[in-house]
C-alpha cells in the first residue's frame, strides 16, 4: 500500500511521517521546493514537539519521501490551508489546486480524503471538480451507480504543540461521500488512529468540525465579554470564573487577549458565510473576540498615562503559551499598535523567538529578556501565558502598573 499526503504543513508532514513510521510507504507532496528539499534531508521546517524526531527516522527508514510531483498511490490525503478571503468567504483554491495536481495519476479503487477544515459541500465539490478533470473515473455523489473512486471528509483535529500525540490518540470523524467511502478510509486510519474512528456524512463531518472551533470560540467570546464587563464592575474576572466552574455544570474558557491562530478564529466564519441569517451568536463571538484586542490597547493606553516617560514591555508575541506560533497573533497586533501609536518606549519579551518578526523590524521596539523588560519597563502588559510569565512573583511586578490579559496575577 502506498499512500500520497498532499500538503506537508502542520497537518500534512506529522500525519506522513505518523502513518510512515507504521511501515507504510508514504509520499509527501508539497509545492515549496524548499519544504520538500528540507523534509528528503530527514528535516522539518515547522516547530512541533519530536516532529524532527518521527521525520528523520521515516526518512531513514525510506518509508518516507517529499516531492513536488504527486505519483500514483493507493489513498490520497489532502492537507492544504483553506484561509477565508477578505469578506470572510472560503478560500477553497488550495483545494482545487491539489485537485488539478493529482487527477492525472488517480487511478480505479483510489481514496481520495480531505482533512483540510472545510465549508459544508467542500468535498461533494471536490469530487465534482475531480470528475469534471477525469470523466473516465465513477466519482461518487456525482450520479453514478457504482463509484470506482471513493471520497471522505476526515476533519484533522489535533491541537498545535501536541500534534504527535494527539494524531494518534484522538477519535476522529469519518465523513464518507457514501457508506463504501467511509469503511476505505477507516480502514486506512485504523493503521495508525488508537481512537475510535466513526463513521457519519460529508456534510456532517465538516459541519462537526466547523461546530468544535465554534464552540470554543462562544465560550471564549463569553468569557472576553466578562472580562470587560467585571472591569467595569470592578470584580476580578479570574476569580469570578473560577467560583462559577465550581458549579458542576458550568465551565468557563478563559478570558484572554483575543483569539488568535488559523483555526477558532477562522472557522466560525465558514458557518456564518452558510447561514448569514441563522448564525447570529457565532457571528457575535467572533465580533467579541476580534475586538478584545482594541479594549486590552485602550487599556494600555491609560495605564501608560500614568507615567511622564512610559516604559511598555509586552510579554509575549504568540498566539499561545509555549509556542513560537506568531501567526494571527492578537498578542502580536497588540505590540504593533503600541508600537505605532508612539505612546511610549516599547519592549517586547518573547522568550520563544530569537529576532523581531517582521511587521516589528526597523520600528520602535526592542526585543529584550524578561529580566531586562522587568528592570526597564514602568507597564507590563501580559499578553500570554509563557511558563517564565508563570513563574513571575509579586514581588517581581509590584513596582509597575499591569495590564494582565492571562490572569497571572489575580489576587485572591
Ligand atoms: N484561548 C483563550 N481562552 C481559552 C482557550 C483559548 O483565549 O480558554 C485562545 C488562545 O490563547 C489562542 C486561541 O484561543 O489564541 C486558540 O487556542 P487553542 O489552544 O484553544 O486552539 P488552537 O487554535 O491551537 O487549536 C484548535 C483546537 N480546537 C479545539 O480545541 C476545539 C484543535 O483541536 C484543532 O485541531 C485546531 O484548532 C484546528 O486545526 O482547527
């Protein structure tokens, strides 16, 4: 058996070596040179915990390899982004670019399966665009009797920085064009899923997966609400959540600077875009969440009103605790508009990355240690929940003025 991964990114490249390092001859196909170049060495070029590890000894084994030209296999899995387009629309060409490069080598009995998080009717329509290219092959869903292609939705749900993990030990939703679809694929994920592998539509499963982001980000957009309404009622926020989630059916998220990363705060819009009408406390959420930043700025702002030479250091740039995953950063656009507003002098700590990103370069920032932010800083804006920003005493802060977006400092 042999199987082509298409699109070795976050997704992609831990799922190929995964299902690899269980023997199976697996080929990675992505279009940057320079990805596939680094994956042939036995490297990575993404940061996820014992990925370069997994990688290596696949490559090793010879049991996996990158390149740019898909080639016949027995299953194809397709990893690419789907981004959302300025009105929030789907961006589904990745999609359909991974559909024009493997049609030519799709042959009678192939699986085909999408994992990348999609909008409901993305796989009956990539079975579509495949039928239009090989019209010799009998897609499913497509009106034909009896398929000799089959076609499934299996939804990645791994969580950044646990991925490995995760990949293996998590249930995954099988969502088969028909019941055929779906034992093919389950046959494949049994190979290296310890989970339960549960079969269900297309349809459904795409919809499950749009439906888990959703939910975490109303939770979180609940919590972002409280935050703000307990600062102006003067009630510490983390406290108030923590008495609440002792009830035994009530549990919080917590508030934050905002959502960020390419999942909770892109996915609920592929349910809005569907049902404009009927979507309504989604939709608010992810308003809720995409303007926490601008409160957390606001706040900044007067508490640097406080000093004649404001010293502002933001602890941390990621997205989230413990990574260096600055991509759709609310923490990250919070340090840029301080930046840009002139405020003050701002330091940034960042204890993940080893040079300013970007958007940061040649302007008014410095990237420094938390141990210099603490000397220099008059105003210490909390932006993630780094283990060295845990490990913070009041002792250490009790001379600044704090904005704590992660509820380190409570005091209760
Ligand atoms: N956040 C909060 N408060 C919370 C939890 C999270 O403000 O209580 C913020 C984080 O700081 C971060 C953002 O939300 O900015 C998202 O972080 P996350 O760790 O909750 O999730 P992601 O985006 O890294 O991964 C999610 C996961 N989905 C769910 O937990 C339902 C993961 O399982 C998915 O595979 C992934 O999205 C994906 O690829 O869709």
């Amino acid at each position: 058996k042999k199987v082509s991964v298409i699109g070795l990114g976050y997704i992609g490249l831990p799922t190929a070596a995964v299902i690899a390092s269980r023997g199976i001859e697996v080929i990675g196909v992505d279009v940057s040179q320079k990805a596939v170049d680094t994956i042939n060495q036995g490297k990575v070029h993404i940061v996820e915990p014992d990925l370069d590890m997994v990688v290596q000894a696949a490559v090793t084994m010879g049991k996996l390899r990158a390149s740019m030209t898909p080639e016949p296999a027995d299953a194809f899995m397709i990893a690419v982004p789907t981004p959302f387009k300025e009105n929030h629309q789907p961006d589904l060409s990745y999609i359909e670019k991974a559909a024009e490069a493997i049609a030519p080598v799709l042959e009678k009995g192939n699986l085909i399966i999408l994992e990348s998080t999609s909008p409901v009717g993305a796989t009956e329509k990539l079975a579509g665009w495949l039928q239009a290219l090989r019209p010799d092959l009998y897609f499913p869903d497509q009106g034909n009797a009896e398929p000799n292609i089959h076609v499934a939705h299996c939804p990645e749900r791994v969580l950044p920085g646990r991925v490995l993990e995760e990949l293996v030990s998590n249930d995954r939703i099988i969502g088969g064009l028909t019941p055929k679809c779906c034992d093919k694929a389950i046959e494949l994920y049994k190979t290296f899923v310890r989970g339960e592998c549960i079969p269900t539509t297309a349809r459904t499963a795409e919809m499950a997966k749009l439906t888990e982001n959703s939910f975490r980000d109303v939770n979180i957009a609940f919590a972002n609400e409280l935050s703000i309404i307990c600062d102006e009622l003067k009630i510490d926020v983390w406290e108030l959540i923590a008495l609440a989630n002792r009830h035994p059916r009530v549990n919080i998220l917590k508030p934050g600077p905002g959502v960020g990363g390419h999942c909770i705060a892109v996915d609920p819009w592929f349910i809005v875009d569907s049902a404009p009408e009927s979507a309504r406390i989604i939709r608010t959420a992810r308003e809720i969440n995409d303007h926490k930043p601008e409160y957390v700025i606001s706040r900044v702002k007067a508490a640097a009103d406080e000093f004649k030479r404001p010293v502002i250091a933001c602890l941390g740039l990621a997205f989230k605790a413990d990574i260096d995953d600055l991509r759709e950063s609310p923490a990250l656009d919070i340090t840029a508009d301080l930046v840009e507003s002139g405020i003050g002098e701002v330091l940034a700590v960042e204890p993940n990355i080893h040079s300013l990103p970007e958007c940061l370069k040649d302007k008014n920032v410095r990237l420094v240690s938390l141990h210099q932010a603490l000397e220099e800083a008059n105003v210490l804006v909390v932006l993630v929940d780094h283990k060295p920003f845990k490990a913070l005493t009041n002792n250490d802060i009790n001379t600044k003025v704090v904005v704590d977006t992660r509820g380190l400092f409570s005091r209760f």
